[in-house]
C-alpha cells in the first residue's frame, strides 16, 4: 500500500430532492407534535434520530421487564420494540392468554414508565426463529393460503387482532403510547396483503402514527402506507457450515447508499418461495427518509453454522449506516431471551420445514443485553453512538450523507480507505470505518482529507496520520458551542454537556494523535479528565473534554434528569427522574462537574453494605457420557440437525453443582459463568431444562433466579460432547480447541457464581 496518499477528497453534496410530507402521521394518524418527513422524524418541530432495540417480553420474566428496559435507556435506545407472538398467546385454539409475562398491556405501560416510545410487530406471521415463524400449530395446520388475502386465513388474523386490541385496551391509538406499527415480516410480493393486514388492524381498534414493513430482499411494499425498514447484519446464521463470508455480510462493512440488503432471511424465502437466488434491491423511497429495524444487535446461533461477532464487528455496521445517512437505528436483537416451554418447543427447527435447528429454550443472541441480563462489551460500544446521536441528532437529521471521490471497489477491496461526510453544507461529521471481521485490515498509511463544503474547504489533519484497524470515528466539522467554532477536530464527538460554559467531550481514536483546529491554529490534545478551555476573542468559551479509548468505553450519559457524563466500569441505569442505580459488587461512578470542571464520585446507597460475593461452584460428575457420539445427526435440506432430546439425554454426560449457602440471600442476584466445551449443553432446575445453547466457545451466563431456581433447589448441567470430525461452522479459537481434542470434545471447564447488589444513588436534600 503506498504510504505518500494525496488528500482524499469528499465534496458536499445537498439533499437531492425537497422535502416531503407523507400523509403518514401528517394528514392520518397524528398524534401531536409528531411528524415524518422524507429526511427524517421530528418531535415537537425538533428533528431526532431514534434508536430502537428489540427486547420481545414474552421471550423475558415479567419481574425482569423494569430493569431490561432501564438497560436499554441506559444504552441510549429511546424506543423498545418488540414482536407480539401469535404462537405464544395463544398457542392452543380458543385459549389466548395476555397474563404473567404476555401481559402486552402492562409492557407498554412500563415501557412508556421508562420513557420509551414503543413499535409492536404485530404479525401475524413473525419469523423471529420461531415455531412455524409465530404460527400456533392450529393456524399453520389449517387449509388455508397462508400469508395472502385468503378469505379463510384472513379471518383467522381478524380474530387474533381483535383478541390483541383488547388486550391492549386502547394503547394502540395515534395519541397513545404505541408509536409504530409493524404488519406482517419479511412479506416479499403482497403489497395489497399488507394494505388487507392494516385495514384489519384499524378495525379491530388499533392504530398508531407510524406504520412500517420490512424492506429487504427486494420487497414490494405499498406505496405510501408503510414505512420502509432494513436491516444489516456482519454475519448471519442463516447460511451453510461451509459458505465463505457472504458478500451480504461484507457490504455492511462499507459506507453506501444501498439500503437494501438481499440476504437476510434469504433461506426462509428459498424454502417457502422458491424463485430466482437474488432479487434486485429495493430503491428508497423518495417519501420516506432511510430507516432500519433489523441492524445486527448480535447473532442467533443455529445448529450448523454458530457465528460469535465481536463489539465491534456489532459497532462498526451500526457506525457506517450513521454516516450513510439513517435516519433512525434499530437493531435485532437487544436484549436476548428465553423461549417458553411449549408444547412442541416454541422454536424454528427443522422438525417444522424451517432451514435452521435454533436452542429450544435459550435465545441470548448475542444480544448487548444477554439472556441473563448481563451487559456485553457491545453495550459500550454502541452506547457511545448513542450518546453521540442524542447531542447532535437534532443538526445531523439534517445533513445528507455524501461518499468520497475515490471509494471500494468492492467488499474484496481492503486498501481504499472508508469513509464518508453527512454535511449541511456549513458543519458536519468526517465518518471513517477501518474494521471488519473475518479477513483483517492492515494500517491505513498517510490519511489527510479534503472536505469541500459551501464556499469553503477543509483540510484535515494537519499532516498525515495513519488509520489503524479498528478505528471507527466521527469527526466534528465547522462545529459551533459556546460561542465558539472549532474548524475541525481528529477525535470522535461524544456529547455536548450544558453549562454556562458547555462541554465538548470528545474520545481519543487509538493510535491517532488528537488534534483541533480553531481559527487556522493547530493544537494538539492530550487525553485527561480536566478539559481544556477555548476561547474566541473573549466573546465565547468552550471545553473540550478528551477521554482516553479505555475510559470512552467506562462512558456513560444520561439524559434524563439533566444531561450528565458518567465514569463506571460498574453496570448503570436509571429511570426517567435520571437517579443512578448500579448492579455489582462494590460501585465505583464519578460524575462530571461542568461547574467545577471536574469529576466526583457519586455517592450509591445502601453505604457500608457488604459487597457482593465470588466464588466456584462444587461439580459432582452424576453421569459420564454415553457411547461416542456420531459427527452428524442428520440433515436437512443439507444443512445439519441437532440431536433428538432422546440422543441427548442417552449421549449427554450430566454434573451436579455444588452451590454456595449465600446464593439463597434475599435480594441477590446470582449469575452463573459456565465455561464449557462440547456441542449442547442444558442448565436444568430440579430436572426441568430451564435453558439450553449450542457451544461457541464462550461462556455460558445463566441468571439462577430467572431459571427457576429456589432455596434447595438441584441444579444440573448437562453437557452432550462434540465429535472433532463434526463440520458444523464455529469460531476460529472455539475450532481449534475442537481439533486439539481426541476424538471428542467434552469439557466443564468452570462454573463460577457471583452475586451482584442493586445500588441507588443517594439524593442530597
């Protein structure tokens, strides 16, 4: 790669159409101060990004539904969204059921509790690797042409929609607490279907402001009634064992403005649709500004093919589609779960026609939140996007994404360097995204841009600095706070902290000397916890507050209650009158002080309490494992199965845990951290399977409360080994651990118990 690069050129291009209204929450369904436009959403004439993340609560304890959704506004998501199971409410005919943890009313009501708007995605048909897609055994059984304007099947979804509305009790309504809508998943070639679905909807009682569809794979949607959603995912589980890295995959990797994304789900429409491989992609729509539901929060993990993706594999797709222009972020999943029981399982399977063997029980995905409830390093990454999104949405909403002069000439091209400019043409964001999975980056040598905006131009840094692998950065442009204009800086903004002289807090890149430039003059910025001060002719002031990359990724901000910047290794949340509660041993939060221009611990309550224990659970061998198990268990569609509970339960070898007397504490939480090696693996309270997973070869959390567990319960592990010579797809290290067994891989490795305490900021009168 050559190391004397001229400066890359980006040159603003303005929005290529006016603006347009939509009837959409304009004309139809208002609820008041809220309005869509072709660019973007806007609350009380203010423009805003929003952030959604799928958490389903039926997948989720009731008693769990509080602390996952403070989570998530901890994580920066402003609006939950969840699909509304069909199979789950109502999984025997005539029985629908909204009690206990289907209580779809009362997860609205805390929802809107925590400050969080909400989207339903009301089916009928899910998907969401679920049985049948979301069908009751009785629907998908029935003799109807499911998924179309069939008189028979439309019925059908007239009675599931009028016993949801009642359930729901008014909360679908433009005024209320519901702001969008989701008809059908994944529907590819009935648009009139989904007019049909929507008009059922509005009959039996429920409406909101925004109606939305997928988009992807090419879908025809009816023009003007429902918003289009994409997705993007870095890998998927819904390819074979041996397929390379899918181009589909590779492309989220890349700043474009291809929204469409023709992969995802693509084995469910082979199997259900057969037709052509590929599909063209969907053009945007010009009514519409670009919008998704499905960015890869994490991933599922299928029998065949278990893709483990990094924090920042999650980050880096979610990071290029800001500077693309979107207009709102949604990722799937959130916050993994558990599926219920079931009678047959509630999960996809190959037993029911689907192309994949999904855990019957666990459903952590990945997930920022996991199954557990324990936070990922994902969580971080992405939280700072979010931050980043709540201070300056409101200006970028407003600015178009504009690519480079010179740009990838394809997802095989990993020497141009990716970036991009969203600009109004006076300010505006330098994106650059130097990551990607599978196959590494190597430095970037010499970057210097050139940024032609408006009657000015940019050049930035003011010599050349090297990009390396794993930068994802957002650099500010012609930025103006305080009464002061920075020309640019070469670190990612952050947030902006109000005060009467307000905060620019910005996080230092790795490897990348930090650098701002105000009024032509060059100062280099050194990472500290003390900001430094700038002034303009006296007129204004400004601080600048760098953070170094290991303190970014302790950031927190809340913005309820008052903006404020927040330092915690700890897990934090807060509710909607911003008070601070930490889930962990002992807390340690420091809050910034704009006033005093430093941080100070927050003192947490209850003082003095006794910190939370660690400790390793006693394993008592129960039953060694049966004869070796076969490298397959069959096939379908040439894709692997998973073993039958009866395989499993004659092949599995079986550990009794030894659990520590303080887990029965009231007012614990107890987690489990299983390390193992193998190919399945159930965790069982007093005999009953309370959650399950297909190795990966990371560790297994497990939340003893949320299993089921209680004082003298018995709680085993059961661990069915792998044969080396299996050829499901793993991860490089979880391979190369598989080949270095004889024979068979079979391992418990650890199970490690801690307790974590909830601890509550302490409120000065």
């Amino acid at each position: 790669m050559p190391t004397d690069h001229p400066p890359l050129v980006v040159r603003h291009r303005p929005w290529a159409a006016p603006l347009r209204r939509p009837r959409m929450s304009n004309a139809e369904d208002v609820r008041p101060g809220l309005s869509l436009t072709s660019r973007h959403l806007t609350r009380d004439g203010v423009p805003l990004i929003p952030v959604s993340g799928e958490l389903h609560f039926s997948r989720v304890p009731r008693s769990r539904w509080p602390q996952r959704l403070r989570q998530m506004r901890a994580g920066g998501v402003t609006v939950v969204s969840s699909y509304v199971f069909w199979l789950h409410h109502v999984e025997h005919q005539g029985e629908p059921r909204f009690d206990g943890n289907l209580d779809v009313a009362a997860f609205v009501d805390l929802a809107a509790e925590a400050g969080l708007d909400v989207i339903l995605r009301i089916g009928p048909w899910c998907h969401g690797e679920t049985r049948n897609g979301g069908f009751p055994d009785w629907v998908q059984q029935a003799p109807v042409r499911h998924r179309t304007d069939d008189p028979a099947y439309l019925a059908m979804v007239r009675d599931w929609y009028g016993q949801l509305a009642i359930a729901l009790g008014g909360r679908c309504r433009a005024g209320g607490p519901v702001l969008a809508l989701q008809l059908e998943n994944e529907l590819y070639d009935q648009p009139a279907h989904l007019v049909t679905l929507k008009r059922l909807a509005r009959e039996a009682g429920m409406t909101a402001p925004l109606w939305v569809a997928t988009a992807w794979g090419g879908a025809e949607l009816p023009a003007e009634e429902v918003l289009p959603l994409y997705g993007g995912y870095g890998d998927g589980f819904w390819v074979g064992a041996d397929a390379p890295w899918d181009p589909t995959f590779r492309d989220h990797f890349f700043f474009s403005h291809t929204w469409d994304d023709p992969g995802i789900g693509a084995d469910v429409r082979r199997s259900q649709h057969p037709g052509p491989a590929t599909v063209p992609p969907r053009s945007p729509s010009t009514l519409f500004p670009p919008a998704t539901c499905e960015l890869g929060g994490g991933m599922g993990t299928a029998y065949h093919r278990r893709p483990r993706p990094a924090a920042l594999d999650i980050a880096a797709v979610a990071h290029c589609k800001i500077g693309n222009g979107s207009a709102w972020q949604g990722y799937y999943m959130y916050a993994g779960g558990t599926n219920p029981p079931g009678d047959h399982g509630m999960q996809e399977s190959h037993a029911t026609g689907y192309p994949n063997d999904l855990p019957r029980r666990g459903y952590d995905f990945h997930a920022p939140i996991g199954e557990a409830g324990t936070l990922q390093p994902s969580h971080a990454e992405l939280r700072r996007q979010h931050a980043f999104l709540a201070a300056f949405g409101a200006e970028l909403a407003e600015m178009p994404s504009t690519l480079p002069e010179t740009r990838p000439s394809g997802v095989e091209d990993g020497d141009t360097l990716r970036w991009a400019l969203r600009s109004d043409g006076e300010s505006g964001f330098l994106f650059i995204a130097w990551h990607q999975p599978h196959v590494p980056l190597d430095t970037y040598r010499a970057a210097r841009f050139r940024v032609v905006l408006d009657g000015d131009e940019l050049v930035l840094p003011s010599r050349p600095v090297d990009i390396p692998p794993g930068t994802l950065a957002r650099w500010p442009l012609r930025f103006t706070a305080g009464g002061v204009r920075l020309d640019w800086a070469t670190a990612s903004a952050l947030t902006l902290l109000p005060g009467d002289v307000p905060t620019l807090v910005l996080t230092a890149e790795p490897g990348v000397e930090a650098e701002i430039a105000l009024n032509g003059e060059v100062r280099t910025l050194t990472p500290a916890l003390t900001p430094v001060r700038l002034t303009t002719n006296g007129a204004g002031a400004l601080d600048v507050l760098l953070l170094d990359p290991a303190t970014a990724r302790t950031a927190w901000v809340c913005e309820d209650g008052g903006r404020r910047l927040l330092l915690s290794d700890d897990e934090l949340s807060w509710g909607s009158d911003g008070r601070v509660t930490a889930r962990c041993g002992v807390p340690s939060v420091r809050a910034y002080d704009p006033a005093r221009r430093a941080f100070t611990e927050l003192p947490m309550d209850p003082a003095g309490a006794v910190p939370a224990t660690v400790g390793d659970a006693g394993v008592e061998l129960l039953r060694a494992a049966g004869a070796a198990v076969p490298v397959a268990y069959g096939k379908h569609d040439g894709r692997q199965s998973a073993p039958a509970a009866g395989t499993f339960q004659e092949l599995a070898a079986a550990y009794r845990l030894a659990l520590p007397a303080w887990v029965d504490e009231d007012g614990l939480d107890v987690l489990l951290d299983i390390g193992w090696g193998g190919d399945v693996a159930e965790l069982r309270v007093d005999g009953r399977t309370a959650t399950d997973r297909f190795w990966d070869g990371s560790t297994w959390k497990v939340d003893l409360r949320d299993a089921g567990y209680r004082p003298g319960s018995e709680v085993t592990v059961h661990i069915l080994p792998l044969a080396a010579g299996s050829t499901v797809h793993l991860p490089r290290d979880a391979r190369d651990r598989l080949l270095a067994a004889d024979g068979q891989l079979l391992a418990l490795d650890h199970v490690r118990v801690t307790s974590l305490r909830t601890w509550h900021e302490r409120r000065l009168s």
